[in-house]
C-alpha cells in the first residue's frame, strides 16, 4: 500500500467519524427533553442557554446537520472508490458499494445514533461548539437550502404547527413519573388536583349555609365565648338578624384576647370586612382572590344574592393536597373538656396553643409545653396529683409516665369549695 493510498484510506475514516458525529448530533439534539434544558438554564449550567438558542431554530440546526452529513457522506464515497479503484482497478466500483454501505450503516448511523438516544443530554453538550462552527461555516448553503424549503412549504401551503404539550400530556407524564418511582402516588396525586382547581366550582367544596356558625352582631361576649370554644373554628362570620345580612369576619384569637377584658369588647370594632364571591366561580380564581387580598374566607352567595354558605383557603388547598389537619383538629387530640370550667390537656401541648384556646398569658420565653410550664413552676418532678397555679388557672397533674408529666387538668375560676375538690379527686 502507497502513501497515498493510505493518505485515502486516513481521509474517509476522519469522513466516516465526521458522519457518525452528525448522525448522532440529530439524535441527541432531537432527543433533548426541553424541560429538563430549561432547569439547566434557570441552574446556570454551562452551555446550556446556548443549547436553549439553538433549538429555538430547528429547521435551521436540522439543514444544518443533514447538509454537513450528506456532505461527509458524499465525500467518504468519493474517497473510497479512489482508494478502492486505485487497488482493484474496475472491480473498486462494486467493492465500494459492497463495503462502505455496511460500514457506513452500522458506524456512522446505527451506532451513534444508539447511543445518542440513551444518552440526548451528554451528547448534546459535547456537540454544540462543533455544531455552533457548522452553521457558520455553512450559513450561505444553508440560508439557499432553507429558502427553497419554505418556498416548496409555502407552494403546498404546508403550515408549520409548534408543539405545545396538553393537560393531558402532562397528567401521562406524572403517571409514567410514578409507574417508574420517580413520582411518589401522594405527589401525583397532588399534581393532579392541581388540574382539577380549573374545573371545580366554589359550590363543589363551600360549607353549606346550614353548617355554617355565625355570631350575631348583638349576642353577649360571655354567649360569643362559649360558642367559639365549642365550635372549633378559627373565623367566623359576624350578621345582623340572619346570615343573609353579614356585616363582617372576625377572627376566634380576636375574640380571646378581651377574655379578662369583656367590657371592652365590640364585635364591630374586631370584626373585618367580609368578602363575597358567587358560588360559580372556579376555585382556581378564588384562590388567586385569596392570595391578592390576602383573606382567608369567603362568603359564597347566590346569583340573587343569597348566602349560600362560606368557603376557606382550607377547603381550596384541600382539594390538592386532601385533608388537612388545622389547629382545631389537632387541639381536639389534645385538649379535652371534661366539665365546666374543667379541661383534660396533653403535657405536650404547646403553650402556644394554651394560650390561644383559652385567652391566657402564660410565658413562652423559657418552656414550649404545657408540661414543661408545670415542671417550671414546681421546680421538681411532680407526683400524680400534684398542682401549681398560674392566676385564675389551677393545674393539677393527672397522669405520670416516669418522669414525664402525660396529662394535666386546668381549672378556671374556681371558688375555695371546688378548689378543694379538684384537690381530693
């Protein structure tokens, strides 16, 4: 074998690789999953808002890769049948299509774009400075080749439709997500419900009028007391005569920071202006009117104007997300009431908690717990039995497990007769 035949045989291997290389560009760019390209780019990674640009203008990225690969193609044929013609004479003609058809189809096509496929995102990072330089040095040919294809589009009237991914594209993928384990069924789950707030209406998940506790505008602050103690809620709307007229919202913590102060209360002075939204409004529109007018609930009405119930950011976020447990619920695993004036409370329940449910003041600087306040005031480990006093509060511990106090017994407003009898039960 001569040099030059050698030379020949160097140029269409460096023709094959080139051939490979674009072959498994048009895989690997083709491939690349947008979205995850669009991370790369909010997370700065290098080359990746190249790669985002380039995209944006496929037809000109895919005139790109097929010319410069018809172009190494051509070449390497041309190549080989000097190189093959030069060996075998007029035989090299046949042998040329014999053995650079295979090899062209297994390394320059199959190959690549095999491992292009399993691999979009590294291989299209490693090709783009490459196909950055292509479309330069080929911008004049692929300027003609893109023109007489638009032409050619605009002759059959071939209309160009970019892809946008549907609802029900996005729940496919989601599924597909948790099928494979990268997408817990809970997330899933929530994913989808967030599809549904564009479908379902604040009738489908308000609180009907009839379940509805409202606090007359003129009711007695000891009456307005009671009933937010037992109704569990954190807000409540306020009328005149019936809940046809509400006048305002007010809030439960309101209502308990006046418990040692009645005589000041005013339930027009602590109440807020009331929102109202129809009861056909999607849920996806309320909740963005919760957000700018940062309330929690609203007054659903009908088309006459009728109050047909109320709904909470609650209830919205519980159509994602399913049910939530609020304080309320989570007071009623820890707070008990057992009598009048009487309440059976977790020692873990937090002062915090106590506080709000009752009005009181205790001290949060030192202790978070109920139990750590009652170790606080005793200064030792108490026995069953055992009690301290915080003003009108009487605690008396229930029940011990070790050296951790489980449960504690308040008392409020005890007179000396049933001071003595909480102190004997």
């Amino acid at each position: 074998m001569t040099d030059e035949h050698i030379l020949y045989l160097i140029g269409l291997l460096i023709l094959i690789v080139l051939s490979a290389f674009f072959s498994g560009s048009e895989t690997a760019l083709m491939a690349l999953d947008r979205l995850r390209l669009r991370h790369l780019v909010e997370t700065d990674r290098p080359g990746a808002a190249r790669l985002e640009a380039i995209l944006e203008k496929p037809d000109r990225l895919l005139s790109t890769i097929l010319i410069g690969n018809n172009l190494v193609n051509i070449a390497a044929s041309v190549f080989a049948t000097a190189l093959l013609i030069e060996i075998f004479g007029d035989h090299g003609e046949l042998l040329t299509i014999l053995i650079l058809t295979p090899v062209l189809l297994v390394l320059a096509e199959v190959t690549p774009k095999t491992y292009a496929a399993q691999n979009p995102e590294k291989v299209s990072f490693f090709v783009i400075r490459p196909i950055l330089g292509c479309m330069y040095i080929l911008t004049p040919l692929v300027t003609f080749v893109s023109g007489i294809s638009g032409l050619l589009q605009k002759l059959f009237r071939a209309k160009t439709v970019k892809a946008v991914i549907s609802e029900e594209e996005i729940k496919t993928i989601i599924s597909v997500g948790e099928q494979s384990g990268t997408v817990h069924e809970d997330k899933r789950r929530m994913l989808h419900g967030i599809f549904e707030l564009s479908q379902i209406r604040v009738r489908d998940v308000m609180i009907p009028r009839t379940e509805v506790v409202g606090l007359d505008i003129e009711m007695p602050f000891p009456e307005i007391l009671q009933l937010v103690q037992e109704a569990h809620h954190s807000r409540f709307p306020v009328y005149e005569e019936d809940l046809d007229s509400i006048v305002g919202i007010v809030h439960s913590k309101d209502i308990l920071s006046y418990v040692h102060r009645p005589e000041r209360f005013h339930i027009r002075k602590v109440a807020r202006q009331p929102f109202f939204v129809p009861e056909s409004q999607l849920i996806e529109a309320l909740l963005q009117s919760f957000r700018e007018r940062r309330v929690h609930l609203a007054i659903v009405v009908d088309e006459h104007g009728g109050v047909e119930g109320i709904v909470t950011l609650e209830d919205v976020i519980e159509e994602v997300f399913g049910e939530i447990a609020d304080e309320y619920d989570i007071e009623e695993a820890l707070i008990r009431k057992i009598g009048v004036g009487r309440y059976l409370v977790d020692g873990s329940a937090s002062i915090k908690m106590v506080n709000n449910r009752f009005g009181l003041e205790l001290p949060e600087e030192h202790v978070t717990t109920l139990a750590g306040y009652v170790l606080q005031l005793l200064d030792r480990i108490p026995a069953e039995g055992d009690q301290c006093r915080a003003d009108d509060l009487l605690m008396v511990v229930r029940k011990m497990d070790g050296q951790k106090v489980e449960t504690v017994e308040l008392y409020f407003d005890l007179d000396p007769e049933e001071e003595n009898l909480a102190q004997t039960d």
